[in-house]
C-alpha cells in the first residue's frame, strides 16, 4: 500500500483493515519519503513511520503489517515501478488511492488495485491540515496514537509556522508590536 500519509489518518487505518482480509502481510510504502516541511508535506519520513507503526500498534494490527519502508520520489516516471520494487520485499498486489501510480504500476506488470477510500470527504489529509492551521478540530480525524507523536513533534505549530511569509516586517522605535 503506497501512500503519502501526511498525517495517518482513520481512513488510511480502515483501507489498511480492509487490505488485511485480502493478504496476509502489508508493506506499507511512505511515498515522497525524501519531503517534509512543505504545506503539502509537513511530516518526515521517520514522523509518519512513527505515526503508522504506533496506530498499528494501537489497533493490534502492528504483527500482520511487517514493513513500513520509505520510499523517496525518482521523478522520472518510466523507473518509479522498478524504484519501488528495489525498496521493497517482493509483493503480489500493489494498492493505492492514486490514479498515475495505479497506472505505472499496472504498465509496470505489476497487479495493482484502488483499494476504496474511506470516507475521503472525511479523512483526508488535506483536510487535517487544513484544520490543524485554522484552529480547528482535527483530532479525532487520526488515531489516537498519531495525536500523540503529532503533539510531540509540535506538528501543528511546524505547519502554521510553514505557512508564515519570509518576508521581514522592520519597526521603528516606539512602534507597538505586531
């Protein structure tokens, strides 16, 4: 199962579930390994490792899913399918929520499946975030466990901080503060 998870969210942990009475083991790819403190991608690689196996954990579900390996972009379409197999132990299906790579993949002879979303309105990653910078509610979107590590890391703070300008504002003595 290849996705960004930016941050692990319910829906990814029902996909998961759902995958789980198909196969008997999952390795889960973190995709765009290689990117964090983007809007897009505020998460590392280690973050969102630490998110999944401690959901997991949490939802008992840590001895069927055997890996979580990262797995950074090559931006070069024609080799991403044989990237990801060098990365990963051997697999028979691949599943995913994102239509270019289930192409690749199944161009790349691999069986590659769209394993249905869970409630996207709801659980999305967008969402979260979107939440988590405008004060809102997002907690009970993710796992327990991945409010825990969110929290400690200060994720929340590291997004709003993201979406500051680099641009200085100089004051002039006897100015107020901003």
């Amino acid at each position: 199962m290849i996705g960004r998870y930016q941050p692990f969210h319910k829906g990814h942990l029902e996909v998961i579930k759902n995958i789980l009475k198909e196969v008997d083991d999952l390795i889960i790819g973190i995709g765009s390994a290689q990117v964090s403190h983007t809007l897009d991608n505020p998460f590392t690689a280690g973050e969102r490792m630490t998110m999944i196996s401690n959901a997991l954990k949490e939802e008992g579900l840590a001895g069927r899913c055997c890996y979580i390996i990262p797995i950074p972009d090559v931006w070069n379409n024609a080799l991403w399918v044989n990237h990801v197999k060098s990365l990963t132990p051997h697999f028979d299906v691949a599943y995913t929520g994102n239509a270019l790579a289930l192409r690749l993949l199944r161009e790349g002879g691999v069986d590659a499946r769209i394993q249905p979303l869970f409630d996207r309105a709801k659980y999305s990653g967008t969402e979260i975030r979107r939440r988590m910078l405008k004060g809102e509610e997002w907690e009970s979107l993710v796992p327990p466990a991945v409010v825990k590590v969110v929290k400690s890391i200060k994720g929340v703070e590291r997004l709003k901080d993201i979406t500051k300008s680099d641009k200085i504002t100089y004051l002039e003595p006897g100015d107020a503060s901003p």
